[in-house]
C-alpha cells in the first residue's frame, strides 16, 4: 500500500514540475524615435572601433541602411539565407 501511495505522489510530482504555465505576452513600449536625428549609415560605419569592427570589400554579404527594429528578424532570415555554410538553413 505504502509503495502505491508513493507511486501515485511521484507521479502527481511530476506532472507538476513537467506542467507548463502561460505567461503574459506583455508588449513591450519603446520610446518614438519619430522626432530624434540619426546619423548616416557611412558616418555610423566611420565612427565604429576598427579593432573590434571589419568592414570586407569582397563580402558575400554587406548592406548599409536604416532599419525598424521590428525588421531586424527580416534581415537576419535574408543574411542567413545568403549563408549556405550556416547549420541548420536550407
């Protein structure tokens, strides 16, 4: 009988831990940049550290632009699908 209850507990344990609870989508609120001035894309590539930033003539790929923050995933899907060497993209 002991070893039944335990069994049972165990078991209840478990799906306990293994239960997953959703949590809040809560959108996040960035402040608008609509009124603030940014530098041009060369000027920001001129200003970057040229020990810790690399710009390759010959690369397979190189894009200077402005970019939404919401767009920042559409670039990275398009830089890795120029990436054949990339594990895991087709």
């Amino acid at each position: 009988m002991n070893k039944m209850i335990c069994i049972v507990f165990s078991l209840c344990f478990f799906i306990h831990l293994s239960t997953t609870y959703a949590e809040s989508n809560q959108k996040l609120n960035y402040p608008s940049n609509r009124n603030k001035s940014f530098v041009s894309e060369d000027v920001f590539y001129k200003q970057l550290d040229k020990k810790i930033y690399k710009e390759y003539n010959n690369a397979a790929y190189s894009v200077r632009k402005k970019i939404l923050f919401k767009e920042v995933a559409d670039e990275e899907f398009s830089f890795l699908q120029k990436q054949p060497w990339v594990v895991g993209v087709v």
